[in-house]
C-alpha cells in the first residue's frame, strides 16, 4: 500500500521527524493484526530483545488505553502508555505512544499490514512532535533497533502459531 495524495504530503512534511521500520512476516495478515490486538498475544512478544511486559490495563478500541511496563534486561522499568486512534482491521492500527497520558513527548505511530503473497508487509511509520525528540530516540534509546528486535519478535511469534495451528 502506497501513500497518495495528503498522505503523502504528511509524510513528506514529517520526514525529520520520523522512524520507519518494515518487515514481512511469513503468516496470514489476520494473525499478525491479531497479534497486535489481544493483550494475551502481546505479552508473548512485545518490546526488543531481552524485555518483558506487565499490562495494568488494556482496552483495545478507539480511544482505549493499554498502560503497561516494560521491563528491560538490566532490571530497569520503563512505564509506557498507549491509546488507539484508528483500528482498522485487519489493514490498519493508528496510535499515540508515551509514558502516561499527558506525556507532551508522545509519539503517534501508524502500522499498516498489507498482504505480500501468503505473508504479510509490516510497516511501522513513527513520529515524534520535534527533530530533536526523533533524533533523541534514534541515539539514546536505540529506537530504530529497537523496533526492528520487536517486529522480528512478533515475526517469530506468529510464525510459530502459524507453523503449529496453534491460537497461543
């Protein structure tokens, strides 16, 4: 899926500002969506390498709230706070990331799940509201790495249901 039209003129405008990340994953796009919409799925395979989640609450709709900490390698807790602003199945998921719900450095994330022959084309488009806040989280906190670690999670996840028929 291409972007046409404003689409595209919002990304043009956003481009120093965002992180793009892509992946296929060898399952059906129904499972990968779902993978991303029920609490039970992402707590198998959320965050980069070496994190774990624990969920406070999660509301999967529009305007709902997944509050949750994820806890890093080296024994330090991140909180984060997410809400949804477009779901779309199973092509589409639009949300607004930060560390609680008044975070002025949340970052508004679109995923799109196009079908790539019997596998499925992730992309993860991130932007954050200044240079400097993308900038930030590309260097400090690995952002670009980091999401790349998650979206092989998932891949890794979900083939393995695929692969077993299993519902996780």
């Amino acid at each position: 899926m291409s972007a046409t039209g404003r689409e595209a003129q919002a990304q043009s405008a956003a481009a120093d500002r965002e992180v793009v990340i892509t992946r296929v994953v060898d399952a059906p796009r129904e499972l990968v969506f779902e993978a991303f919409t029920e609490v039970r799925h992402l707590a198998r395979w959320w965050g980069p390498e070496g994190f774990t989640t624990t969920t406070r609450v999660f509301e999967f709709r529009v305007g709902g709230e997944w509050d949750f900490v994820m806890h890093g390698p080296d024994g330090t807790d991140y909180q984060e706070w997410i809400t949804w602003s477009e779901l779309t199945p199973p092509e589409r998921i639009a949300l607004l990331h930060g560390e609680s719900r008044d975070d002025p450095n949340a970052f508004e994330t679109v995923l799109t799940f196009a079908p790539d022959g019997a596998a499925t084309r992730i992309e993860m488009r991130t932007v954050f509201p200044t240079q400097e806040l993308r900038d930030e989280a590309v260097e400090k906190y690995h952002a670009i790495e980091g999401g790349q670690q998650t979206l092989s999670n998932l891949a890794a996840y979900v083939c393995e249901i695929a692969r077993s028929g299993a519902e996780g």
